[in-house]
C-alpha cells in the first residue's frame, strides 16, 4: 500500500466518472474500457512509490508512513501520480496514446527524480542519508616486522 499518494489521488488527476466512463475507468479496466478496477489503480501507484522510492532511496531515508512534513508529502505525491498516470496509458493492453499532458509530467518527474538521485537537486523536508566517515578510530600495527619475508624464509 503506498503512503507517498493514494489511489484517490490517481482518480482524480485521470477523472473518473460513471457516464461516459472517466479516463481513470478507461485505463484500469483491461477488457471493456468501462469500469474502474480499482486494484489495477492501487497497483499503477504501488509500481509509481516503488520507482520514486529506487531514484531517491539513493540519498535519503524515506518515510514508511505518510510524511508529516508538508512540502515533502506533495513533492512525493506529485512524482509518484505523474509517473502512475503515465503508466496507466502504457501498460494497457489497447495502447492508447498518452495524453500530452501526461507525458509531460512523466518526463518532468523522471528529470527531477534524476537530478535529486545526482546531488544536483534537494528534496525539502527529507532525511538525507549520512555519508561515508572518514572519522573514527585508526588502526596501528604493532610488534614484529613480518617473518614472511625473503631474509626470513631463507633455510626453510
């Protein structure tokens, strides 16, 4: 179950309506185009979470739970529905052409999500993973020079 967005969120970027169906019944019924299958939507948004969590697991520590910090909790609602509206469209078996919207957004989300993997963009509200140390304890040898060595090898 995602916590970055829900699946209301989906229904109300692609529009779901009864009569003519609404776009969101349009993309998850896989047969008739008809009516909304709301577990094909949960699963577009659980992928969507999965792919947003790939990109910035990278370098934050992402919440499990809905974040309570308000800027982060749009910034990832609004990537992950950009990417679940896309996909929508791609993984139906009729192949419908994508709305230019949509792919607009799918493009602007995959170029964020990639500047925010490379360092080149922050995401507000975020943990950010700590990074390796070069602090901390320092090791020393000590006693004998080693014994395996050519001079003291010799007789062996």
């Amino acid at each position: 179950m995602s916590v970055f967005a829900l699946l209301d969120d989906l229904k109300e970027r692609l529009g779901i309506q009864s009569s003519p169906p609404g776009l969101y019944n349009q993309l998850t019924d896989r047969l008739t185009s008809t009516y909304a299958d709301d577990v094909v939507g949960q699963g577009l948004v659980d992928e969507a979470e999965g792919e947003v969590r790939d990109w910035l697991g990278r370098r934050y520590s992402l919440p499990s739970v809905t974040p309570s910090d308000a800027i982060l909790a749009r910034s990832l609602k609004t990537l992950t529905i950009d990417i679940a509206a896309y996909r929508a469209f791609v993984t139906h078996p009729a192949k419908p052409e994508v709305r230019k919207s949509h792919a607009e957004n799918y493009r602007r989300a995959l170029e964020r999500l990639q500047a925010i993997a490379d360092g080149k963009a922050d995401l507000p509200g975020a943990t950010v993973l700590p990074g390796p140390s070069t602090s901390g304890p320092t090791s020393a040898v000590f006693g004998h020079q080693s014994i395996l060595t050519e001079e003291g090898m010799q007789g062996f």
